[in-house]
C-alpha cells in the first residue's frame, strides 16, 4: 500500500518473488543493489557462478564464471577455515551498503577478494591486495553538499563510503607495512622474554595468519620483497647490484 513518509517505500509487494535458479545450483552468498540481486551459485555442471537476477522478472540477467582455477580446491580450502579457528560461515560472501552502492567481495578468510569485470561481461583474474582478514565492515551511499564555488558540471552529489576493521594479527600485518622494526622486535621478544612452549605456539599461530589468495606469512614476504621495477637503483648504478623494491 501506499505510504506518506518520505523515507519508506511508496508500495510493498504482497508475496515474495521466486528467483529462477539453476536446479543445480546452491547459492553462497548474495546482496541487492539497483542493478537487481547478485548472487553466487555453486553449480555441480558448471562450477562457481556469479548472476545478477533482474527484480521485474526473476530471471538472471547476467552470468559470468567466477575467477577460481580450481573450484574443488578452493571448496576444499574454504572447509578447511570453517573447521578451524576461521570466523568465516561460506566460502565467500558479498556485501552492499545500500541500492547504489558497490559490492565488496570477502573470501573465506575474511580477505578482501578483488572482484573486477572484463570487456566479456566475464571476471578478470584477481589482482591481491596486501589486506588481512577483515573483521568489520560498513558501507554507506552519502549526500554531498557541493561548495558554491565549485564547478557545476563537475559537481559530485553522491559519495560511497567504506569503513573497514581488519584483524589485527601477530606478524603479518607488520610485515605488510614493510615495518622492518616491528618484525625485529617480535622476533627479539620472542627469543627472550617466551617459554620453548610459547615460542612454539606463537609461531604455529604466525603460520595459521592469512592474506588475501589465501596466502601465509611466507608468501607475504615473498610479495613485499618482489620489485617493483625492473632498473637498478641509483645506489647500485655504479656496481650492478640492487633493485628498487616495495
């Protein structure tokens, strides 16, 4: 029926839509936004799915194959979390703040997963960020008040806001700030003031530290530590030795 206030719906449909999924199809996650609702589909045909289903009808307008190589493995990594310590619930989840908002995508480790569109309506291969595990999460849609002696035609009435905790974890997140200092102080202290038992539990933790793709402590200084341009720097110009690195 019809309302007066400005901030509900002007109608309420009176019985739910039905979405037309595949048969085989088990959904993972899913949000709603203006384009419709997004929904992740494990599919015994056809593997991980990612749909939009139009509102009007209930049929997906748009499929495309998610970005995993190996969809069993990563099932089977994402059951692994479950069972440990991992708060995660689903292999991988989506979150929307609102209508117009964007979609953030979390792996079963409460990574971030970068989830970009090609030029085919399909996914590009993910690029991995140097986050860890996300432990909070909020997402807004905001009204800009524009300056008056701001350019009309290049006026931004809306904005998105994103708001993210992360997990603050033993090693690893030093490690991807590049914190040489902080590392050595963790290892010193370790070797000093900790019992062998309490050394051997804190690294057995340290190895259970996650990043984005799923990647350990290891890899995390493997990616740090990688260069980022392929000339040698100026202090090795005349030697032949060093890179610039990141």
């Amino acid at each position: 029926g019809k309302t007066s206030s400005g901030n509900a719906p002007d109608c309420t449909q009176s019985s739910p839509r039905k979405l037309k999924l595949p048969f085989d199809g088990k959904v993972l996650s899913f949000a709603v936004t203006s384009e419709g609702v997004h929904v992740i589909l494990k599919q015994a045909s056809s593997g991980l799915r990612c749909a939009i289903y139009d509102l009007n009808r209930g049929r997906a307008s748009r499929v495309g194959a998610f970005p995993v190589r190996n969809v069993n493995s990563f099932m089977s990594q994402a059951a692994a979390a479950a069972s440990s310590c991992s708060s995660a619930s689903a292999p991988i989840s989506l979150h929307a703040g609102g209508l117009d908002s964007c979609l953030m995508v979390l792996d079963f480790n409460s990574c971030i997963f970068p989830l970009v569109e090609d030029c085919t309506n399909g996914f590009r291969e993910p690029q991995w960020n140097c986050f860890g595990p996300v432990r909070g999460l909020t997402m807004a849609t905001l009204n800009c008040i524009p300056k008056p002696t701001d350019n009309p035609l290049k006026r931004s009435t809306r904005a998105q806001i994103t708001v993210l905790v992360y997990e603050e974890q033993l090693l690893t997140n030093s490690i991807l700030r590049c914190d040489y200092e902080a590392v050595k102080r963790f290892f010193h202290s370790l070797e000093t003031q900790c019992s062998p038992e309490t050394i051997s539990a804190t690294l057995q933790r340290v190895l259970t530290e996650r990043t984005s793709g799923n990647r350990n402590v290891l890899h995390a200084c493997a990616s740090m530590c990688a260069p980022t341009s392929a000339r040698e720097s100026e202090s090795g110009a005349g030697t032949g030795t060093g890179t610039s690195t990141g």
